[in-house]
C-alpha cells in the first residue's frame, strides 16, 4: 500500500470546497507520456495553480500505471524545482470502471478516483459508488461519481445516447453513496466531435459551427438540491478551431470539429462546477504542432525536435485554459 500523502500529493477536497466558494474551477488535464506531464506542471506552477492529474484506463494501458505513478511523484518535485513552494497536485483515475480498479489505483498512490457507474441502472450506480467511497476513505482518497450518461464515443469512454442529469435524484445518490463531488450530464461529450452539424447553426461571417448551448437550467435546479456540493463536467474541450485549422491544412483530416464554446466554460466556472476536464484540447494541440514539423521539415526525425513544440504548445494550452476560461491561476493555499 503507498499513500499518495508519502508522494505529496493531495486530495481534492479543500482545493473544490474553495474552488465552489471562490466561483472558479480547477483543471483536471488528462495525461498520458512525459511532455503532457511537463506542459501541465509547467503551466501550473508558473501560474499559481491547483491541477489534477488524470489518468484513464486507455493511459494506464498505453503508458503503464505504475510509471505514470512515479512520473506523477516527479511532478511533484519538479513543481517545486520550478519555484511552487507547495504544490497541490491530485492524482486522479478517470473512469474508474469496478472496484477492483479503483481499489487498485488507491493502493498505489492515487489520490482520487472516480468511479464511473453512470451506464448501469441507478441502484446499482449508488450500490458501486458506495462501496469504493468505503474503501477510499478509510485512505482519505476523495472519489468522483456520475450521473446521468454523456453522448458521444471515445476509445474506452462510450455512451451512445445522452440523458441528462435528472436534478430530483442528485441529493438520493450524494446522500445514500457519500461521494465526494459529482459528474453531471448537461449536454457536454467526449472527443473532437461533441455535435453533429445539424445540432448546429453556422456563423454566417466565418462558416464556422455554432454548437447549441449547454443545459445550464439543468445545473441550476442541481445547484438548488445540493447547494455548495461540488460538481464536475466532463467533456469540456473547446477544439479550439486553430488547431483544427494546423491540423487540417497539413495533411489531418478533421471536418466539422466542434466544441463547448469558452464562454459556456467561463460562466460553467464561476459556479458550483469546480472541476473541468480537458483531454482532447490537448491532442488537438500535440498533433497540430507536429504535423506543422513533419510538412516543414520533412526531413526531421529526431523525435525531440516534434515533441518539443507540441509540448510548448500544449503548456501555452494549459495556460489559456488556467488563466481565461477556469480563473484558477494564483489560487495555491500557499504561494
Ligand atoms: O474521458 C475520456 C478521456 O478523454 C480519456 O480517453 O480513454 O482515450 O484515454 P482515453
Ligand atoms: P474532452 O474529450 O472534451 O477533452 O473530455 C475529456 C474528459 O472528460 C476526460 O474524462
Ligand atoms: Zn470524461
């Protein structure tokens, strides 16, 4: 058993309650290899910021959770070598599928999970979530439940259809599975593609899609039932259209991208919603830098040579999303 406290790392619990009290949302940045590891300390640190760490099942296949772990304890140090005296990094599992992996993830240093039962019908979602808040508490691990099924398919993340959070059953499921926050369903989705273009309209000057707003009546009335509680959004890339542009113009194929427009996260932020996670914003930005190298330098095959933008990249990413659209920049307990 290691405890992420022997790691320096924290939980998420005091960094959400002043998050939902201070009106503004903590990135949860997902990674998967080294580059987008320093990208997000690097923006982090240098602006002041809480971060969670996410990591998937397709990152603990991809990259190994036991290094993904020790490259997380790095951060932690590597924070503080660039001058954050004390850092609040949570290393969090996103879409914890069972119990056993959470259990796992827990025994190993993780300092939150989330326990994603919002597939199964709602008895078993809340008999699920209970049982790994029981265990993760007894460690002091914070734990993230779900309800309510986003649309969209990505890799390992898959709901065909989306159902709204149902606002009448948020204070049953906080109350009977003693979870810590709570992911909600408002219209938001995984991947590049959260709308089709016929969910859309087109600005007439730009030809670019106009997605339809989120369900923020849906918030509202959650907000009202569980006044403070922390709440969490999924499926929260903006696909920002340069990228899409980068990516498109030097061989990438991505037509109609779209995503939650900033404004939408901005206003998401100064409420209850004091966890917003972005993985996608960060592939987009990782490929649209390297195929930019490989059409200008086709030459080019020291891979440090592409990675190296595509991390600078990212960090001017994280960035943008810390200090325009969260508001969670200079907001360290201790700067
Ligand atoms: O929520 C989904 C994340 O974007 C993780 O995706 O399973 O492909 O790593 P992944
Ligand atoms: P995006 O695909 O919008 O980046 O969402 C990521 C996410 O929700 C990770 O859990
Ligand atoms: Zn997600």
């Amino acid at each position: 058993m290691i405890s992420y406290k022997e790691l320096g790392l924290v939980n998420s619990r005091e960094m959400f309650s002043r998050a939902v009290k201070g009106g503004y949302a903590i990135p949860a940045f997902n990674f998967n290899n080294m580059e987008q590891l320093q990208a997000i300390i690097k923006a982090a640190s240098e602006t002041k910021s809480p971060v969670i760490l996410q990591v998937s099942k397709g990152a603990r296949s991809y990259a190994n959770e036991t290094l993904l772990r020790y490259l997380a304890q790095g951060a932690v140090a590597y924070a503080k070598e660039l001058g954050c005296k004390a850092p609040e990094i949570v290393l969090h599992l996103d879409h914890g599928d069972s119990f056993e992996t959470c259990k796992s993830c827990i025994d190993s240093g993780f300092s939150s999970v989330m326990i994603d039962g919002s597939h199964l019908p709602y008895d078993e979602n809340v008999a699920l979530t209970k049982k790994v808040v029981e265990y993760a508490h007894q460690f002091d691990v914070t734990v993230e439940g779900e309800l309510g099924v986003l649309a969209g398919v990505e890799d390992d993340v898959v709901a065909e259809v989306s159902h709204y959070t149902k606002p009448e059953e948020v204070i049953d499921f906080v109350t009977k599975t003693g979870c810590d926050s709570l992911a909600i369903s408002i219209g938001t989705s995984h991947g590049a593609y959260k709308f089709t273009p016929e969910q859309c309209t087109r600005d007439p000057k730009t030809g670019l899609l106009v997605p339809p707003p989120l369900a923020f009546d849906i918030l509202d009335a959650i907000m009202e039932k569980l006044p403070g509680f922390p709440i969490v959004l999924h499926g929260a890339s903006s696909v920002p259209q340069e990228y899409v542009k980068i990516i498109n113009e030097n061989g990438g194929k991505l037509p109609d991208a779209v995503g939650i427009p900033e404004e939408q996260l901005r206003k998401a932020s100064a409420s209850a919603v004091c966890k917003i996670n972005i993985d996608s914003d960060s592939r987009l930005a990782f490929t649209a830098a390297v195929r930019k190298v490989f059409t200008e330098t086709p030459g080019e095959f020291d891979p440090r040579k592409y990675c190296g933008p595509a991390r600078s990249l990212m960090e001017e990413l994280y960035k943008h999303k810390i200090v325009n659209v969260l508001g969670s920049d200079g907001k360290l307990a201790e700067v």
